[in-house]
C-alpha cells in the first residue's frame, strides 16, 4: 500500500517539474496566459485531475497527497507570478531601450484649484473674529421688509433708505412677512441673532451675500459679502467697539498700517464712526482709486436703543456694538485690486493670482 502511496506523490512531482520546465519556456503575455490555463486550469490541467483523483485513494494516504498537491499548486502560482513580473520588466527595457518614453521626462503639472479670492478674505476674517471670541451666525438673504430696514430704526418711507438701493421682490402683498426684498445690508441678521438669543449675552459676525441696485462699475457691484459683528451684553462700552476694530485691523492689515474713524451716521447705531484703511496705492496722497487718500472698509456704532428693544433686550440693562465690513473692499485693499468685478467675472487669470 505505501508504494501506491509514493507512486502517487511522485505523479504530483512529475507534474510540478513539467509545469515548470513548460514554464521556463514561456517568453510572452500570451503564451504565459496560455501555460495558466494548462497547468493552474481548475478543469482539464493535470494537477486539477490528480487533485481531483484524491478521493479514489485509500484513506490514509490522502493526507499526505493533499498536502503535497496544495504545496504544488502554491509552487505553480509562485512561479507564475515571478515569471509574470519578469515578462513585465523585460517588456519595459525593450521599450527603455527603443527610446520609446522617456523616464527623465518631468512629469504633467497637476491642475489645482484654489481658493476663491473673496472666500480667502472670509475665512481670515472669520479666523481673526473666531480668535476674538465670535461665532458665526448665519442668516438669510430673501428678508423682509421689516427686518432690512424698520427693525434697524428705519421706518417705512424714511429718507434714511436711499443709503441703499434695494431690490424689491414683486412678494405677494398678503404674504405674512409684507413687502421681501434681497438684503441690501447683513445687519437684519442682527434683530434675528437677539431675538433668537435674549436675554444671553452675544458675540457673533454674520457673513454673507448683499444685493444693491446700483449701475456696475470699478467700486460698484450689485452684489457682495458684508460681515456683520455684534456683540451685546451688561457694560459693553465704545472703547470695547474701539479696542476690537483696531485689533481687528491690526490683524489684517498689520500694526503699521494707519487707519482713522470718523464720525458718522446710521440709523441703527448711536453714536456712529467709520473706519478707513490708508489707500495702499498712493498711501495717504490721495489718487484715482481712493480720492482723499483713505478708503472706508466699515461702518460700526453702538447699538441703538430702539434696535435692542427690537431684539429683545433692555437697553436700560444691555448695550452693544455692532459692525459691518465689506470683505471684498478689505481684499481691495490688502492686495492692490482696482476693479471689484474682477471678483465675480470668472476670470481665471484673475483668479489664479491668488
Ligand atoms: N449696514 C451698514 C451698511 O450696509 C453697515 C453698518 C454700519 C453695519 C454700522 C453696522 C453698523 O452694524 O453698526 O452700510
């Protein structure tokens, strides 16, 4: 019985020693593709029928032969890989050889995007404001009526409107909010922070989309970003107003750069400033672009009393400061832009600087 036995397992060797002889004699794809089928084929190779031969043998032979057959499969599949990678790298000298590529030859340049330049702008300011503790708060750009303008203190009618010329929507007249327009300022989202948050105090900047009927030119475009600060709470005074937005500008422009505020007007805020940047192309002189020498990046004030009540909050307990800055105008500034339709042209040589 044990003669049968290596006889048996001197059949699997035999097999092993032609395969690999057949094997040594492959020098293509194809003909390699071809010895696979012949020799690892699960239906017609040899070590497929010797395999499948196992259950005919006395049982105590077939451990061994089991063994011995899987130790040749894997010895086949080895040689097969080896021989499939040899293939591989003799094709690829062939093709070094005839000149066919050139492995010097720096590689194609990859195509990356970017940041949009207003985007950029953004999140700097959002870094500097997150660092001074404001969250953002994200509000709508289809407002109504009440809370673009009579919420901040502007009654309907009032001549303090044609500060900002307004795209109305044809609304229906009955529709619960009144009249809806686009926000032409990112200060409505103000009265919709405090109501949502009286009486807890509040520091958030609400960045955004702004839309104004304006005739398009260099400095004019009908639609930009504004970010809006607001911070209200007990003992909130003009020096704290004062201390953020130099820190701010501090931040972005850097501590040389000289800035002023000016005293202004709004009907949201009481007192009112504006804050200018230095021009940065004729640094104070005054040119085409920034005409006094000084372009204004924001307007600010402290909360008005009506604009608290409105929100929610006592303004015999509570007072706020409050801002809203024109991020392109910031980028203007801080990277020598002369049109602000370059921003929204899509135009790639434009874009790509950035
Ligand atoms: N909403 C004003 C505008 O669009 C800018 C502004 C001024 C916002 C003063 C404020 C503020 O929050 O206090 O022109």
């Amino acid at each position: 019985m044990a003669e049968t036995g290596s006889l048996e397992l001197e059949r699997l060797g035999r097999i092993e020693s032609e395969a690999l002889e057949a094997l040594a004699a492959v020098d293509s794809t194809t003909a390699l593709e071809a010895w696979k089928v012949a020799h690892l084929g699960r239906k017609s190779s040899p070590l497929a029928s010797a395999l499948d031969s196992l259950g005919t043998l006395p049982k105590e032979q077939r451990p061994a032969f089991g063994k011995r057959g899987n130790e040749v499969k894997r010895a086949l599949e080895a040689a097969f890989d080896a021989r499939a990678e040899a293939l591989r790298q003799a094709e690829l000298e062939r093709e070094l050889t005839a000149g066919a590529f050139d492995v010097t030859q720096p590689g194609r340049p990859v195509v990356r995007g970017g940041l949009h330049p207003a985007r950029r702008m953004l999140r700097e300011i959002f870094a500097v404001c997150a660092e001074m503790g404001f969250q953002v708060y994200r509000s709508r750009d289809v407002e109504s009526d009440e809370y673009n303008f009579q919420l901040l203190n502007i009654p309907p009618h009032h001549p303090a409107r044609d500060m900002w010329s307004t795209f109305y929507i044809q609304g229906d007249e009955r529709a619960a909010e009144g009249t809806l327009v686009l926000r032409t300022h990112t200060s409505p989202g103000q009265v919709r922070a405090m109501r949502e948050m009286a009486p807890n105090p509040i520091r958030i900047i609400v960045p955004g989309m702004v839309y104004r009927y304006e005739q398009v030119s260099a400095r004019k475009e009908i639609q930009f970003h504004q970010v809006e600060g607001l911070a209200v709470g007990r003992n909130i005074r003009m020096t704290d107003l004062n201390g953020t937005l130099v820190e701010f500008t501090r931040r972005i422009f850097g501590a040389e750069r000289p800035y002023r505020l000016r005293c202004s007007h709004f009907p949201f805020t009481e007192p009112s400033v504006e804050m200018d940047i230095e021009c940065a192309v004729c640094h104070g002189a005054g040119c085409s672009i920034c005409g006094s020498g000084w372009l204004e990046i924001l307007g600010a004030g402290m909360v008005h009393p009506t604009v608290l009540r409105n929100g929610g909050y006592d303004p015999n307990t509570f007072s706020g400061f409050a801002w809203g800055m024109g991020p392109e105008r910031i980028a203007m500034l801080k990277y020598g832009i002369t049109d602000i339709r370059d921003f929204w042209a899509n135009d790639l040589r434009f874009l790509e600087q950035f």
